[in-house]
C-alpha cells in the first residue's frame, strides 16, 4: 500500500474553488467501520433519521427495493449470533485445515468450498468464519441497534446494488451525526432460515440483504487510511491513458 500516494488524494487533488475535503467528503473519506461500541442506546430518533438518508437512495427505475427492520432487543441479536456461530463451527470443522479432525481432508473440502463460492469463501470472509467460531468475533460487535436491510426481490434490474448505495447513505449519515456503524455481511446466514423469517416477520417478495450494526463507538475508530489505487483509465481527445 502506497501511503504517499494516497496523502495525495488528501492533499494534492487541488480543486480551483476548494483546496481541502469538504464536509462531505471528510464523511466519506473518514468513515471506518466501527467493531466495539459503547454500552448506551441510539435514540429512536436518531435512527429514523438515519434511515430517511437510505429511504431517498437513488435506484434502478425508483423502485425503491428495501425495507427496513430495526432490532434492538438484545436477546434476539443474541440469539441470531449463536445460531451464525453454530453454522461458523460446522464450516470450521469441515474446512479448516489447521485445526479440523478431518486432517488433510478439511483442505480439500477448502479448495472445493473455494472454487464454488469464491465471493462468499474469499480468504477474509473465510478467516471471519474461523474467527466467529472461536468467539473471537462478534456477529454484531455488541452494537445496540441493528438494522436489516430487506430487499424486495422483484426490484428493477440489479437490486442489490439499490440496497447497496440505500446502505451507504445509512452509513454515511449515521457517521455524520457522531454515530458508528459497520456493515454484517454475515446475517445472509439467516436469509433462507424459516424460523428465522416467521420470527422476524420477513414474508415474500422481501427477504434479508444486508444488516448494519449501528452504536456510539469506544474510542476513535475513524480517519482515513490507506487504499488500494487502481489505475483510472481516462479516454479525452481519442487517446486512452491511465492515471493513478
Ligand atoms: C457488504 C459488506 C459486508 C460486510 N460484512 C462485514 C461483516 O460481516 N463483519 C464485519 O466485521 N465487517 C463487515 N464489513 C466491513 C468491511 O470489512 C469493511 O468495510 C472493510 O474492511 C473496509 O474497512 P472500513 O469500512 O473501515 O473502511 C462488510 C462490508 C460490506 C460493504
């Protein structure tokens, strides 16, 4: 990671009517996700207006393909997070090579695991796996609210991206307003689960998408840190180039 180069983002993307990040951008640039979170409640008010910052989302035909469910009862987050746990362990137990009784076997079922899924079984989420089987992560990080993104299946075109950019502006403004968040990739563990669908109140076309935890973060998690700089490729005057 090129540290240097991304200072340049910070300081040498000179704009003619504004030298440093505006509000705006500073929200953006220096939002962290946020895994430990302070034992006090969001007011409600606070959330429905986070909420509004996804309900005005652009999307693909204005379908508006989301639905929201806040949960703030600790006992049934959790209940969700044991249940993810549970299912954590039976993957570790069959795919982690290190630790699996199955030996060897357990890195086959990896590589095969992999190759099938290789989003979902992508290194980080695999090493996440581990991770929330051993107890050493958190489904929710403790936060005190969780909202679940429900997604309306029948949304225009490719909805899940609607849910994505509807997610981000919840993000966005919760982290302007002082609050921290981070997203729970993991509660599609729920997804499929009839018993979790009845108990939530989940019916079809929705079905769950994306959860955020949201909370007062412990200490200062935010600021802005180095990214990946992929090449832009930039077409002007018949030639292509690429800058960094
Ligand atoms: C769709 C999505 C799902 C994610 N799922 C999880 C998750 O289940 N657990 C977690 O701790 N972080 C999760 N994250 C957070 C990412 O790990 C994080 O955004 C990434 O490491 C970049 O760090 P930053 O958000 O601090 O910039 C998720 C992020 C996205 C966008």
């Amino acid at each position: 990671m090129d540290i240097q180069s991304d200072q340049r983002t910070a300081e040498g993307l000179e704009m003619p009517e504004c030298q440093s990040w505006n509000e705006v951008e500073k929200v953006i640039l220096e939002r962290r996700s946020v895994r430990k979170y302070k034992n006090k409640q969001v007011p409600e008010n606070v959330v429905r207006r986070i909420l509004e910052a996804g309900r005005y989302a652009p999307s693909a035909g204005n379908y508006q393909p989301w639905s929201f469910i806040v949960v703030r009862d600790k006992e049934i987050l959790d209940e969700i997070q044991s249940f993810i746990r549970k299912l954590c362990k039976i993957v570790k137990f069959f795919c982690d090579w290190k630790t699996s009784p199955l030996g060897p076997v357990s890195w086959v079922f990896a590589q095969i695991t992999m190759r099938l899924m290789p989003n979902k079984m992508h290194p980080t989420p695999f090493g996440a796996v581990f991770m929330i089987a051993d107890g050493k992560l958190k489904v929710f990080h403790d936060a005190p609210t969780v909202i679940l993104i429900l997604k309306d299946r029948r949304g225009v075109g490719k909805p899940d991206i609607d849910i994505g950019i509807c997610g981000q502006n919840i993000v966005l403004a919760a982290h302007s307003l002082g609050l921290g968040t981070c997203w729970v990739g993991f509660v599609e563990l729920i997804r499929q689960m009839p018993n979790w669908k009845k108990r939530l109140g989940i019916e079809y076309p929705y079905e769950i998408s994306e959860a955020i935890a949201v909370g007062y973060p412990v200490g200062h998690p935010d600021g802005m840190v180095p990214r990946e700089i992929h090449k832009i490729g930039w077409i002007e005057g018949g030639i292509k180039k690429f800058v960094a």
